[in-house]
C-alpha cells in the first residue's frame, strides 16, 4: 500500500505551477513561482465539476480580485482536481494550496482568505 502514497507524492512534485511554462513545480511555487507575484499570490484556481456553484464560485473570485492583477483559473479536469485533495466542489486554491473546498464563498471571504 506504501506504493500508492509515494507514486502520488512523485506525481505531485513533477506537476508543473499555473503561472510556470514548466519551470517550476508545485513545491517550489510557494517560495518563488516565476516572480510574477501580486500581494504575494501567484496563482488561484476554482476547482470545480462544471455545475451552477461552481461557476459561482468563478464569479465570485474574479469579483474579488478586479483590478489586483490577479489571474483566475477554472480547472475542470478531474485528474488535476485529485492532486490537490479536494473531495467537495466547488473548491478554492491560493498559491497550490487547497484553501477551500465544498461551498460557494462569497466576494469579501476570497479577500479575507487572499490577504488572511
């Protein structure tokens, strides 16, 4: 069974960062992720299925950050969705790191969980 854990850690650390040509991986987007960051944040993904909360969601990120610089991405591809351990959509995640997951959080939350 150790077989698993370890074929998902190596998996894991080869994935490329959002805002990387392939550069850099996920470990590595925390420290550095291509200097292109705005109020420390490189990247932010809604992760989601395709379903109304879930584009609600989108929404509701790219309202919070209007006018920051910030890029928002909507990842359907189930695969990608498992790597960062989301087992509930729609699902947040703020520099490949999975910070909310099985609700639709309105404007001023996403703030609060980007600055916080």
């Amino acid at each position: 069974m150790a077989l698993f854990g370890k074929k998902k850690e190596e998996k894991k650390e080869g994935a490329p960062c959002c805002c990387c040509s392939g550069e850099q991986t996920i470990g590595e987007t925390a420290s550095t992720c291509c200097g292109e960051k705005v109020d420390s944040i490189c990247c932010i993904k809604v992760l989601g299925s395709g379903c109304k909360a879930c584009h609600q969601l989108y929404d509701n990120t790219v309202e919070a950050v209007k006018g920051m610089g910030i890029e928002v991405e909507y990842v359907t591809d189930l695969q990608k969705i498992m790597e960062y351990g989301a087992m509930l959509m729609p699902a947040l995640v703020v520099n490949e790191k999975l910070v909310s997951s099985g609700k639709v959080l309105k404007p001023t939350e996403i703030i609060k969980l980007i600055r916080g």
